[in-house]
C-alpha cells in the first residue's frame, strides 16, 4: 500500500486566497490521475465543499471525533489528503497534530506530510513563519506567495524575506499568479473546479456556456501555477508521474 500523503494548506489570517490554493491542488492531482480525498474545515458552511464535493467532506478539526474522521482513516482511502484549514488555525492545527502524535509519525516516515502556508503581504505575515516552522521537522514546508487577489506585498523587501525565509532548513517557495478579475469571479459564479470551467463543462459534466475568452485566462493562468507545481516536483512527492500541461487534460 502507498505511503499517505496529507498536505496542509492554512494561514493564520483571512484574505490571502487559501482556498483558492487549495482548489488548484485538487485539479493539479486530478488532471494526474491522482486519487485525492479532501477535508474543508470552514464548518460547517465550506467553501472548499462547493467547487469540489464530490471528494470534500466538511469538519471541525478542533474535536476529537472530526480529527479520527481524517487521521483513522488514512490507509482506508485515497492515498493524498488535502485539508484546508480556516483562516487563523494554522498554528493550533498544527499543534493539534503534534498531540496526536501524527507529526512524529512523519518525522518517522511512516506519513508523508506537506504544509502549504498562504503568505500575506504584510510583515505580520512573515512574523507566521517562524511560529509555523517549529512544527515543520520530518515536513515538507512550502511558503506561497498568492497573487490571485492582486495582492501588493508592499512591505516586504528582499532581504527582510530572506532574513525569514533562510531560517527554515529546506523551506520552498513558489508563487501563485495574479488571475484576471473577471475569469476569476466567473468562475466564483459557475461553482465549478478551474478544469471543468476550462473545459466548458457543468459540475455534472454536461455542456456549458461560459465566455471563450474568460475560459482562456482561466486556462493561462492554471498553466502557470501547474508549472510551479511541476517546478517544485509535486508529483513525486505524492509518488505519481506528472502528465499535465497547458492548465488541460
């Protein structure tokens, strides 16, 4: 049996497209034929739930009988985890697997586990950083400058990011590009994933109408992020052969 995969993605504030994150992850593995399960924690209303609930079931990682729901039942299922934490639980999240000792049993390599921290623009959000990587021995730890909210990372200069980032052993960055507003919001609209969006598709797979033009933005745009995920080797991680390209099947 396949080793688990759990990859995290969080931040601790609201706002930076977490989500978003979250849902391009989910479409990467599917377009790699990578069976995928995913927990939404914004409970109980989901966000993640909506574009992809066919494979997203909604929980409240802060008990008992929601962390069993995930944790117990990592060799019963898919062999890839995605849990989207909410905004501002990233850190007691963490915490919380470290209790339940899931953190030394991917220390161990019983689990492989990756963390996806969705970076803010502001120092503060720098400041996450380090309270984050002490959890992040035995992890994959990836720093994610999201620009698909056209976010500025004003204050952030190059040395005070890399007086952060060079303190975390084996850290990786990479960068999600800024998507054109309206493709973005159409998608919103549709409540479908990226990939049916791009392929004109209804989330029951049946025809759509949705603008040529808004669909070749959106199919631009996942191309670039699927080329970071390829750049930082995702596909291995999760023990799979990539076969994407062009943000299409």
């Amino acid at each position: 049996m396949a080793k688990p995969v759990v990859i995290v993605v969080g931040a601790d504030k609201g706002g930076v497209g977490k989500t978003t994150v979250s849902r391009t992850l989910l479409d990467y593995f599917s377009a790699n034929n990578v069976q995928t399960r995913a927990f939404d924690t914004e409970s109980p209303r989901g966000t993640l739930k909506r574009f992809h609930p066919d494979i997203t079931e909604i929980v409240d990682m802060t008990t008992t009988a929601d962390q069993m729901k995930i944790f117990d039942t990592l060799n019963s299922g898919p062999s890839v985890t995605v849990i989207d934490v909410r905004a501002g639980l990233l850190s007691p999240a963490l915490a919380s697997l470290r209790d339940i000792g899931f953190l030394d049993a991917a220390r161990s390599g019983q689990i492989t586990f990756a963390v996806f921290h969705i970076l803010g623009p502001s120092i503060a959000s720098l400041d996450e950083i380090a309270e984050t990587s002490s959890f992040m021995t035995g992890a994959k730890y990836y720093l994610v400058k999201n620009f698909i909210n056209d976010t500025q990372f004003f204050q952030w200069d190059q040395s005070t990011y890399n007086s952060y980032f060079h303190r975390i052993k084996d850290a990786t960055d990479l960068t999600i590009p800024k998507l054109n507003e309206m493709a973005y919001e159409q998608v919103e609209v549709a409540s479908v994933p990226f990939l049916k969006f791009v392929a004109n598709k209804l989330m029951t797979d049946d025809a759509a109408n949705y603008s040529f033009v808004l669909r070749g933005y959106v199919r631009h745009w996942l191309a670039n992020v699927w080329s970071e995920f390829d750049r930082i080797k995702l596909t291995d991680l999760v023990g799979a052969k990539s076969t994407t390209r062009g943000g299409e099947k």
